[in-house]
C-alpha cells in the first residue's frame, strides 16, 4: 500500500489533469453516445433524469462533476471495475465477473465467435423455430411496417408491430407512454410486450421499435430466438418517409434534426449490424424490396445481404 501511494504521489500535476480531462471526454461522449441509440434529445434525456440541460450539456462537453473522478480513484485504489461500484442490486456471481473479464481480453472476431458458442448452447432455440419468427429492425422510414405486412401476407403468418402491442398493454399512445413513464417505463413495456409475442405465437412477422436495439438485455432476447433482418436505407430516404408518416419523434422541436439522425444511425449501425442478415431499401420500390426480402427468409439471396 505504501508503494502505491508513493508510485500516486510522483505523478506530475500536470499529468493528471491531462488525465482527468481525458477521462471526463470519454464520459460526455459514452452519455452522448448512448442518448443517440435511444434516439433522445438532451431535452428528452434532461426531462426524465431530472438534470438540466445546462449540465448535460457540460457532461458531454467532458465537463461533469469532478465526483466522478473521486469515484474513480475509489474504484482503481480497490482494484475494481467502476461500473461494480454503480451497480444496482446484488453483486453479480463470480463466475460471471470471471467469464466478462476473459472475454475483454478476445480480439472482436473472437468475440463474435464465442457469442454464437453461447447462443449455440445455451440459447434454448433451434434454427427452424427462429427461422419462423422473423423480426425486422432499422429505423424508422425503413419500412418494416409496410414490407413487414407484405411479407407475413405472402408468407400466411401473422404481422405483430410491438410498438402498436405496447400502446395497447399501456392504455395510452407512446408519446403519453414516455411522457408519463420515460424511457424506464417504455422499456419495461416493451420488453413485457416482446416475451408475450415469443409466448404466444410460434410463427409470426414482427415489426420492431427503432430504439428497441439500445436495450441489450431485450435486443438479445431478440436476437436468440428470432431470425432477424436489418431493413437499412439512407439518412436521407428515413428523413423524407418519416415526414411522409407525419411523425418527428424524437426529432420534434429540434431544429436539428438532421444531423441528429445521422448520429442516432452512426451509433446504432453496429447494432444493427448483428441482425441475421441486412438488406438495403434505398432507392427500390416496394415490389422489389419485397423480393429481396423474400429471398433472404427463404434463404434464396445471390449474395449475402448482411456485410
């Protein structure tokens, strides 16, 4: 202990406030990373963590409260991750504490690959079952509500959009929903909503939220028990349906719309990414992006669909 505290000791000031700066970026930009895969705006995300504006705005500039780095050094001086500190609830078992550092240590290909071991393993669902359950993610104005309803026609299955099963457990449209309840509350909804689907339907097309893919504990519920394709287009194609639909969320009163569309993307692109496959509607008219479609479920594709 004596060693350490001298090895702190000798550190020029200077370095660790260059630390310390570094560190406070990287907090902003992960808070500001993870509101665009939410898809919220700082007014959203200010309206339902009771900050303000103001200080969110400073968080994300790298310039949050100096606590944190406090919290910091507490967590590396007991030589544990910061995140075991801040965790709600009980602490998690060992072995998983064991397994999630050896896992840092795999390069992103064995990541994948030691992902797929799991889910080949432990996931509970055979190839054939979530090849009949086929769920479409992407953004909104990607056309997973129209294409989703085309395709479970053809197919003879049923069209289930999760967003219309939340507004009917909840009472109330999602505007009210997230008005009333935030994000938490949606999310709870949501997840609620998608395990009565698996449930209760063994063959279905299922047209997912936008933001359902920032969860990770529902997206990989997703993920494991359904076969699923990214419907993807460009920024510009999902801005000019989404006006089409009338419908701004969550880009309403924000003059930069936009440019907070491609950021919501960029972030969310890798996880889109993890679907099954991946088709891209830009520019085809719904008769073909329908074939493409097809082709994917049956399994027909002339090229791999997902890069």
């Amino acid at each position: 202990m004596g060693n350490n505290t001298s090895q702190v000791s000798q550190v020029p000031p200077e370095q660790n406030a260059e630390r310390e700066t570094e560190y406070l970026k990287s907090l902003g930009d992960r808070v500001r990373e993870a509101r665009a895969r939410r898809g919220m705006t700082r007014k959203i995300l200010a309206r339902d963590s009771g900050v303000s504006e103001r200080y969110l705005a400073q968080l994300e500039r790298g310039q949050g409260n100096i606590s944190i780095l406090l919290l910091r050094d507490i967590a590396r001086a007991l030589d544990i991750p910061l995140e075991l500190l801040v965790l709600q609830g009980p602490e998690p078992p060992i072995d998983l504490i064991h397994t999630t550092e050896f896992l840092r240590r795999l390069r992103p290909e064995e990541l994948t690959q030691a992902r797929q071991l799991l889910i080949d393993n432990f996931a509970g669902v055979d190839t054939d079952t979530r090849r009949n359950r086929i769920a479409l993610i992407g953004l909104r104005g990607a056309g997973k509500s129209t294409l989703g309803a085309m395709l479970a026609e053809r197919l003879e299955m049923p069209f289930i959009e999760l967003d219309r099963l939340i507004e009917q457990a909840g009472g109330v449209t999602l505007n009210v929903i997230f008005d009333l309840y935030g994000q938490s509350g949606f999310r709870r909804l949501e997840r609620r909503c998608l395990e009565q689907v698996l449930e209760r339907h063994p063959r279905f097309v299922l047209s997912s939220g936008g933001s359902l893919v920032s969860e990770p504990a529902t997206f990989e519920r997703l993920l494991t028990t359904c076969f699923t394709i990214w419907l993807r287009t460009t920024p510009e194609e999902h801005m000019q349906r989404v006006i089409a639909q009338g419908d701004m969320r969550p880009m309403a009163d924000n003059d930069e719309s936009m440019s907070d569309l491609r950021r919501i993307l960029a972030v969310r692109e890798p996880l889109y990414g993890m679907a099954d496959k991946a088709i891209d509607t830009s520019s085809q008219s719904l008769g073909e992006s329908l074939t493409m479609l097809l082709d994917v479920v049956r399994g027909e594709e002339r090229s791999p669909a997902k890069s």
